[in-house]
RNA sequence: GAGGUUGUAGCUCAGUUGGUUAGAGCGCUAGAUUGUGGUUCUAGAGGUCGUGGGUUCGAAACCCAUCAUCCUCCCCA
C-alpha cells in the first residue's frame, strides 16, 4: 500500500495553525460585524454555468470541475463518448460535467443575489468567508484550496460605501499587526479614458495587462508589450507620461486631470478617487492609502474605484486582499441595475505573512490550562469530581488518561504547554484537598478540594 | 500551459571518483528515579535510500522513465 498523501496544493492544518488561522478569521469577522456586515453561507460547489465566462479566458481554465457521476451507466456510454469528445475539442459539456468548485465569492454572491433580489432589503451588507478551490499550479503564497473573505455592499451606489471598505482594511490590518500594509487604490474609470485617449477602447485590456506589471518588469519592457500587443508609437508615449505620474496622491489628481480630465469617463474616475482620498484624510485615517494608476486587477467585471491590499515589501507575498466596484455583477444572471462594490482578504497569504513578521500574539497557542494527575484507579475519581466544578468555571482542564508515573504525566503537560497540575493521591483524598503546582514558577501549594474553584489557573 | 529544483529514519539533513553491515542531530521508547517535570547519563527501536526499469562484478550515487515536492513565468488571493 503506498503512502498516504494530500491532493497538490491542499494542506492539512494542525492544531497549532488551526488556532492562528481562528485568529484572524475571528479579527476580520468581528471587524465586518462592527460595520453591519450580516453573514453569508453558498455551497461548495455551482452549477457550472454560474461560473463560466465570469473570470475571463484564463479563469475558466481554472475552475475545477466535478465529473458527473453515473457516467458507467451502460445506457449513457454512447452519450458519454460523444460529450468526451467534444471536452478534447476544448468544449464544455453538461452531460459530463455539470457542477464545479466556486472559484471565488463573488459571483456565487451575485447569483445569490439575482435570486433572492425580491426578499433582500437593498443596500445588502454581506460578509463570507469561505474556501474556494483554483486549479492553478501550487506556489509560494499560492494554493489550490484557499479561503477568501469577502464583503461586499450591493444596491448602493454612494461612494461613501468604498471609504467604509477602506476603513475596514485598515481597522484588520491594524488589529493583526500589519501596520505597514499598502493600500492601493485606482479607478477603472481612468483606465477607460486612457484607452479612449490613445485611441483604442478596444485595446482597453492590452494596456491594463501591460501597465500592470510595471513595478515587476520596469518600463522599457512595457513598452515592449505594449508595442507587441499592437500600440502605435504615439500611444505608446502617452501611456507612458501616464506611467511617469508621481507623487502625492494630490499631486497624482493634479497631474492626471492635465492628461486626460477633458474626457468625461476621465473626469469621473478622478471625482471618485478624490472623495474617497478626501474623505479617508478628513476621516482621519492616515497614510497608507495609495493612489496607484498602474493598478488594473484582472477580473474583468469591475467599472469603478478598484482595490488592493499589499503586504509589507520587505514580505515577497504581494496582494493580501483586493476588491472593487461593479456597476452591474447581477446582469449576467439576467438581474440588470444592481451595483456593487467589495473586497476581500486572503487569509492563508496574511497568514503567512504574520508568520514571517511574527505577529502572532502569545494567546493563540493556549489550550488546556490544568491538567489533573492521575494518581490510581479510586484517586482518579476524587480527581474527576474536582476537575469537573473547575470545568463548571470556564477553567479548561483534562485529567490524565490513565495511572502512570508522575514523570510522564509531567511531559505530557509540559508538550501540550498546561501552566498548571492538580496532584491528587491517596493522602490529598484523605485530607480532602490537592495539590496545585504552577509548571511555569516551580512553586506549589496544599489547598482544601472546597477552595479549589477559587484559585486562578494563568 | 512553459521552464527549473529537490526526493535518504517520525523531523532536519550528511553520505567522498560507484566498493563491505547507509550515518548524525533532534524526536520516540525504556532505565538511572514506585509522589515532583524541564537538565544530565545509559540502552533500545526505527530505512522497499520516492517508484519502475537499465548500465555494472558491485548503485543511495550513473542513465531513462514515472510520481511527488518546492520554485519561476502566465495569472492571481
């Protein structure tokens, strides 16, 4: 029989990483609570015609899909082989595989909502945190199961829902630790007008896949692309006065209404940066923010302020959260006029970031406070008793699995980190007490069995 | 989808130009110690050298294939 082993890019967490993992699942969830976010749950898996086309080319070859079952069933093997041979043409075919793993939270969001559009109360708040599955190729910061938390506000158009989304990333990322994260902001708005300016709306995505990998290849190889995806040399120089905008981020808004301000798409992107950057310094909420032009995101659905959440430079994991506005996510499901704008954290990648940086606060690692020696079979019960009214105070315990020798029940506490044991042996059940032994200090103290529950045990 | 890396004990890794019975540290088990842990000392268990084939008198080492892993590109969280 061969080993057992874990399918590529999935990992099992131990207790240890399940408690830090709990951690910021819980700092992040209570943060979207503390701003009305209201809860949301979707299945694992989709039909995959939900899915399909929502991520462009790439996503779609991305998306895991499950084969239908029943597929031996001799009655369907002609239907079978046919449907097969369409998949090798690069076909979809219901009859082979008519469900897929959710790739993302969004869009099952969307059809939520394209479903239930008549019972929600608009604008709708809602957070989700779930794990999404990618058949991407497994890497550093990169996994094939993952989770995502989302928070998305749907049926408001008011820009003060992307300066509350901004607060939110700033309010967890604070409360983890990560205080040197980067907020980058841009609008797709101006994107837009940049194409448009340079002549080509339909090159839209070929500049933005472009100019997107600035800060990774530099310039002159943008160039390049932008020439081999078919630019003109004077659109090229105009993409690249657009890329050498720096500064403050006033200074960005300043520079980039002299380039392309007159055009209306232009005009609007930069009103929306400039009430969301307005309002988060008169909010108070320093530093962080940064205006970034050459911020295009892939997923071809947003039309708005765009988000993206950078980990520390000195961690080489890049995006730890992203996000943005969708004026329309429900028209795909046949629901038109419902805007949107979210964002969400991708919590294995802070995870491992607060690794490195070690963020993590002492707290996570506790488990059992007290454990109870097992002194015998009779002393074990008088043991039981009293580690059960410690239990009724909220105070963690365990008692030793069996009789064994104090060396050993000792290592065990000491493995499993327990700051205190509880000795009870023939002599404490005589006189009614136990003996309490702080494992950290060395010291120990005789106290009456009574009085036990009103000693503290950190 | 393209390219590269690594695979030896539970874990981290040595292993010389191919040469006898494959090693170390940590961990594990037992004892020194039958009511006081961490330290120390002693002993012990634990290996299809990822898998399959080939070259050779002889392979952990060389060759081919395969699987797994990690990393880079593409794309993304």
């Amino acid at each position: 029989m061969s080993k057992p082993s874990l399918p590529q890019g999935t990992r099992d967490f131990g207790p240890e990483v399940v408690r830090k993992r709990q951690y910021i699942f819980n700092t992040i969830r209570s943060v979207f609570e503390l701003y009305g976010f209201q809860p949301l749950e979707t299945p694992a898996m989709e039909n995959l015609e939900t899915l399909m086309g929502k991520y462009g080319e790439e996503g779609d070859k991305l998306i895991f899909r499950i084969l239908n079952n029943g597929l031996e069933n001799p009655d369907k093997h002609q239907q079978a082989r046919a449907d097969f041979e369409k998949v090798l043409e690069g076909k979809n075919v219901k009859g082979l595989t008519e469900r897929a793993l959710k790739y993302d939270l969004t869009i099952p969001f969307a059809r939520y909502v394209a479903m239930n559009h008549g019972q929600l109360t608009f604008p709708f708040k809602r957070y989700q945190i779930q794990p999404v599955w990618r058949a991407d190729r497994p890497q550093k910061g990169r996994y094939r199961e993952f989770y995502q938390c989302d928070a998305d506000i749907v049926g408001s158009n008011a820009l003060l829902n992307e300066v509350e989304l901004t607060n939110i990333y700033n309010e967890v990322f604070t409360q983890l630790g990560i205080a040197d994260y980067e907020l980058r902001i841009n609008s797709r708005k101006i994107l837009t007008a940049l194409a448009e300016f340079c002549g080509g709306a339909d090159k839209m995505i070929d500049i933005t896949i472009a100019i997107d990998k600035l800060d990774k290849i530099g310039l002159d190889k943008v160039k390049a692309e932008l020439a081999q995806r078919g630019l003109n040399d004077e659109q090229i120089a105009t993409i690249e006065k657009y890329l050498n905008i720096s500064g403050t981020n006033e200074e960005k808004l300043q520079l980039i209404k002299s380039l392309i301000g007159h055009l209306e798409t232009g005009k609007k992107g930069i009103e929306e940066l400039e009430f969301v950057n307005r309002s988060r310094s008169e909010a108070g909420a320093i530093g962080n923010l940064i205006i970034d032009f050459t911020l295009a995101r892939g997923l071809n659905y947003y039309t708005g302020i765009i988000f993206e959440a950078k980990a520390p430079a000195t961690v080489k994991i890049g995006s730890i959260g992203g996000g943005g506005r969708y004026d329309d996510l429900t028209g795909l499901f046949g629901v038109p006029n419902i805007p949107g704008v979210g964002i969400s954290f991708g919590v294995d990648r802070i995870y491992d970031v607060m690794e490195e940086l070690k963020l993590f606060p002492e707290g996570v690692y506790t488990g059992t406070q007290v454990l109870f020696f097992n002194m015998g079979a009779s002393e074990s019960t008088t043991a039981f008793s009293a580690m059960q009214s410690l239990r009724k105070q909220g105070v963690r315990c365990e008692l030793f699995h069996e009789p064994a020798k104090m060396d050993k029940q000792f290592k065990y506490a000491e493995k499993k980190n327990i700051g205190f044991i509880v000795i009870i042996g023939s002599q404490e059940v005589q006189n009614n007490t136990g003996v309490i032994k702080n494992l950290k200090t060395g010291t120990q103290e005789t106290v009456s069995l009574a009085n036990l529950t009103n000693k503290l045990f950190i």
